[in-house]
C-alpha cells in the first residue's frame, strides 16, 4: 500500500520539510561548537532536529570577508556526512555577495543544505541570488531568504512562490528598524513582538504566503536568550498562534525550548497515532475513533502531526515509526 505521505498529501506532498530549529553563529569556535552540538542531539534524538547556518553577513569583519567566506567553506566541507550545514551570505546588493556565493557554493555546494540571503526585497533580488548561483555550478542548492522590511512583506506571496526559494524568515530587528521610530522598542521585545499590530501583520503575512506555496515559515529571533520561559513561550505562540514550523536560535540554551515548543504532545502522539494506523488498516476508507467520523482531510491534519512529531525526534509507536524508516530509506536510495 502507498506511503501515507502520497495518500493523504497528493499535490502537497513535495512541500518543503526543514528541522524546525536553525541555529546561527558566527564566530569560529562558536560554529564549531554547533556542529558538535548537532551531531551529539542527532544521536540522542535518533534524527537531526535542528540546521546549523554558518553566518557570514554579522559574523565577518569589516575588512575580513574573504577569511571568514574561506572559514565557513572549510567548515563545511569538514562537517560529518550526514550534518545539516547552510551559509548566510551577504546581500545581493553588498560588495562581497558575488564572492561569498562563488567561494562558498563553488566549493562545498554539495555539503551545504542551503543558502541563506537576508534582505531580500523582491523576486528580482531572488533571481539575483539563483543566478549568482548557478555561476558558481551550484544549481540545485536551495534558497531561504529573509523577509525584513514592509516592502518585502508587501511581496511575501510573490517570493514564496519562487520554485527556488524553500523558507521564508523573519527579520525582526531590521522590520521595526525599517518603520523610522514608529515601532517602539517593545515591537522587538519576546512579547512585544507578539502584540504590536504591524508586526503581528508582518508575520502573518509570511506565514500565509509559505503554507500557501508548499514553502516553510522561520519565525524570528528572541534575543532574551539566558530567559529560557520567555523564549518557550515567544516559541509556542510562534508555532501555535501564527502558524510558524521553523524558529531561529542564536543560543545553544534556545534550541531545546524551540524543540519543545514546535513538538506534538504526547497525547496528540498517540490520538495521532491510532487514527493514521486505524485510517491505514482501512485502507484509507473513514473510520470512526472514539465516537468521532474520521476521513481523509483529518487524515492528512494527523499525518502532519506525526511528521512534526519525528522531526522533534518525539517517540513514536513502532507502527508509525516504520513509515518513517521506510521514508528515509526511499530518500536515501534517491541520493547520488
């Protein structure tokens, strides 16, 4: 029988699937301490729950991009096989961008998961970016931009659309900056941010324009980082009240609260669970659990409870768990 992917996603089912945590850094021992962290949480969680992007645009000093674009390569290239490494770039209109793309894609496109470009205004900086790309011979390597002025959000819909770009983020700081001092400060605090009517409109708008194209919203930062229950809560409200499945960390101690947060409960594992395996043995047909009609559209909304679930590396019933095995296994036979 069919993968319940393919049953119950059809057209859905080559929409993007990220880790829901990118963790940031810049700094050498920072980035090399991330790429330890990812592989000792890949073993402990049994898959990879979060990307490490190596940042070039905050992380290279004014007069040392070229060292720090050759840093960020080699650290690449040097992670293990099966790491999740990306590179933020510097924008497309930044004196370095064509370097950075032709040094850090035409040497280690084939280990990197993607590019990151901030300040991305519009599809014609996109294509700017895919042709740089493609310059470097790194034509399949995907696109993730951020989304940081009310201009771009004006054209969040046009951006997400493009068959290049896999994940939108939000870029908080600059946004508020971008308004000239009508945004106060508090429009970039944890709750703030939450709560000021612009800035809830900005990330509204990208997480529609994503679900709309198959594409993956990346709620922004909270800087607050040493406050662990601020961050879970700025994550939960992220994922539960504006329909993010992907959150910044630019701190080791916010990666396991992002995870928490962007996860399944137990209970809606296991409600989950037994409406897949039940819908399953059915063949698809509707079922009735716990005194509930249940069909194909609840189907597909419990299936996507039980991916987001295996990629918080969340325990699974065995059952379910082989669909997964049988997924990766799939996917790995299409590797080159």
């Amino acid at each position: 029988m069919s993968h319940p992917r393919d049953v119950l996603l059809g057209s859905q089912a080559g929409s993007v699937q990220l880790p829901v945590c990118d963790h940031y850094s810049g700094v050498e021992a920072r980035m090399r301490k991330s790429l330890q962290l990812q592989a000792e949480m890949t073993q402990e969680f049994g898959t990879c729950v979060f990307d490490v992007t190596l940042d070039c645009e905050d992380g290279a000093p004014v007069g040392g991009e070229a060292e720090h674009a050759a840093l960020v390569t080699e650290l690449a290239i040097a992670a293990a096989p099966d790491a999740r490494v990306a590179v933020r770039v510097h924008p497309v209109d930044h004196p370095h961008f064509d370097a950075d793309v032709a040094h850090i894609a035409g040497r280690a496109a084939d280990r990197l998961v993607h590019i990151m470009v901030p300040k991305v205004e519009s599809v014609q900086d996109v294509e700017r970016a895919v042709q740089a790309l493609n310059l470097a011979g790194a034509t399949d390597l995907p696109l993730q931009v951020l989304i940081e002025s009310p201009a771009a959000v004006h054209r969040a819909f046009d951006i997400a659309a493009h068959p290049r770009v896999q994940s939108l983020s939000f870029g908080l700081m600059d946004f508020v900056s971008a308004h000239g001092g009508a945004i106060p400060a508090h429009g970039m605090s944890s709750q703030g941010q939450f709560s000021h009517p612009l800035v809830v409109r900005a990330k509204l708008e990208i997480a529609s324009a994503c679900h709309a194209h198959g594409k993956v919203p990346s709620h922004c930062v909270v800087t607050e980082f040493n406050d662990t229950a601020a961050m879970q809560a700025a994550a939960t409200q992220a994922a539960n009240g504006f329909g993010f499945t992907r959150m910044w960390s630019i701190h080791p101690a916010q990666i396991r609260p992002i995870l928490a947060a962007m996860a399944p409960s137990e209970a809606e594992i296991e409600r989950a669970s037994e409406i897949v395996l039940d819908a399953h043995a059915a063949q698809w047909a509707p079922i009735s659990h716990a005194g509930q009609l249940q069909d194909r559209a609840s189907y597909r909304f419990f299936w996507q409870v039980l991916e987001r679930a295996h990629a918080t590396g969340r325990r699974l019933p065995d059952a379910v768990q082989a669909f997964f095995a049988a997924s990766d296994s799939l996917t790995a036979q299409r590797l080159p």
